[in-house]
C-alpha cells in the first residue's frame, strides 16, 4: 500500500507502506530493461553533442563508476576523459553483453549488480549516472545517494543527468501504483512498468541538501535536467 503526499512546492513524494510491492516493482523494471537491451539505442537517451557538453564540464577523471550502464553509449563519453579506470554496473546482463561487444577499452571493468543491493568495494573519484536516478523509487533515494557517499574517496563527485519534469506529458502514468511508475511498451507488444519519478531541478537540489550534499541542479534541452553533486565535508580541491 501507499499515499501520496505533498512534498515542497513542486510535487509529492510517496509513502510506501508495503516493501513487497517496491521489490516487485523494482524486479520487474529489471526484468523490462533485460527485454529492452537490443532496442534499448532507439531511445532518447544517446549523449548528443549538447549533452556530451556537460560531461566534459564535470571531466571524469581518475577511477570512476558509472551507474546502470546499460549498452555503453554513455561509458564511450566518459572514456574520451582522464579515466584511469573505470567500473561499468548493470543488472541486466543482456545490457552488459552488448556493453562488452561495443566498448573495447583496457580500463573497463563489468559487473552485474541490481543498484539497490550494490554495496561498492573500492573507492572511486567520481560516479556518472546518465538516465537512472529518475527510476530509483523516492523511498530509496536517500540511500542510494548514501551509497554513493560511501562509493566516493576525497574530492569525490557525482554527475548525473535525467529526464526532468517537463517529460511527464510525453508518459502514460500507472494510477494506483505503489511507487511512481509508467507504462512502457516494447516492439513486440510487451508491456511493462517502470519506475518514474520526474524530478524539478530546483526540488532535486533541495532534496540532495536536506540528505547532505553540495549540489547544482539544472535544466538542459526541452526535456532534461543535469546536476553536479559533492558530499558537503569533502572538499572540491
């Protein structure tokens, strides 16, 4: 079960009183994702040069994770920077066979983790999540940007970029789902529910102070949103 509530000026968070229906929720957003992977390069979330812009503005640099991986047309963008190394995370495993098909680079490194449950084992300079903070459930968000926390050594940053609110017309919502979700239909038919939560810049980066971190949140293009985010304590250099 859950209800929505007001949260801020700009939208409601949810209040999910049952675990059982995020786990299904979430498993099933896996389980669309692994079906999406050979049409997943069909949507719109390809790094153009305007988006590709704001990557090299952020520079990863060092040894850097990218969340949610997907086929790799984000993990290319990122290796055109100073990346020593680079751990590239995806639940999906059809996802990461055809990451490993296209990205052929020394400084990769693959593992299959659903995000929820992936507790990082090193350190890391820098993590980069392109079009996935928007599918992390809003009772989960502070401990996925606790994770990260941990995740990141000194000077350590987040980029990110995502569909922001003015995408939400372009969706077909799921009413009376336990946590914010749309429809989604595949090539063949299929149709699936995923996670959804579309973000205002301004509300994204009240939400990342409140949790503890130094975060520029803007919007880009007529549909997205793209931040830079620092825990507050660990210094910029």
């Amino acid at each position: 079960m859950a209800r929505a509530v007001p949260f801020g000026p700009c939208g409601y968070a949810w209040l999910v009183t049952d675990t059982r229906d995020q786990d299904r929720l979430i498993a099933g957003q896996i389980a669309y994702y692994r079906a999406r992977a050979r049409e997943f390069d069909a949507g719109h979330h390809h790094p153009t040069p305007e988006l590709a812009r704001l990557l090299s503005v952020f520079r990863p640099r060092g040894r850097v994770v990218e969340i949610a991986c997907g086929t790799g047309i984000w993990t290319a963008e990122i290796l055109r920077h100073p990346v020593e190394a680079l751990l590239c995370i995806d639940a999906a495993p059809e996802m990461l066979a055809i990451h490993e098909s296209r990205i052929d680079d020394v400084r990769v490194r693959r593992e299959r983790h659903d995000v929820f449950r992936w507790r990082p084992a090193e350190v890391f300079d820098a993590a980069v999540s392109a079009f996935w903070l928007s599918h992390v459930p809003p009772s989960r968000f502070a401990g996925f940007w606790e994770v990260l926390r941990r995740a990141l050594g000194p000077q350590g940053r987040v980029f990110f970029i995502d569909d922001d609110h003015r995408a939400e017309p372009t969706e077909q919502l799921i009413e009376g789902s336990p946590v914010p979700a749309v429809l989604r239909t595949l090539s063949n038919g299929s149709e699936h529910a995923a996670i959804k939560s579309f973000h205002h810049p301004r509300r994204l980066a009240a939400q990342l102070s409140e949790l503890g971190w130094a975060a520029e949140v803007q919007s880009v293009g007529d549909r997205f949103l793209w931040g830079i985010a620092q825990p507050i304590g660990i210094s910029d250099g």
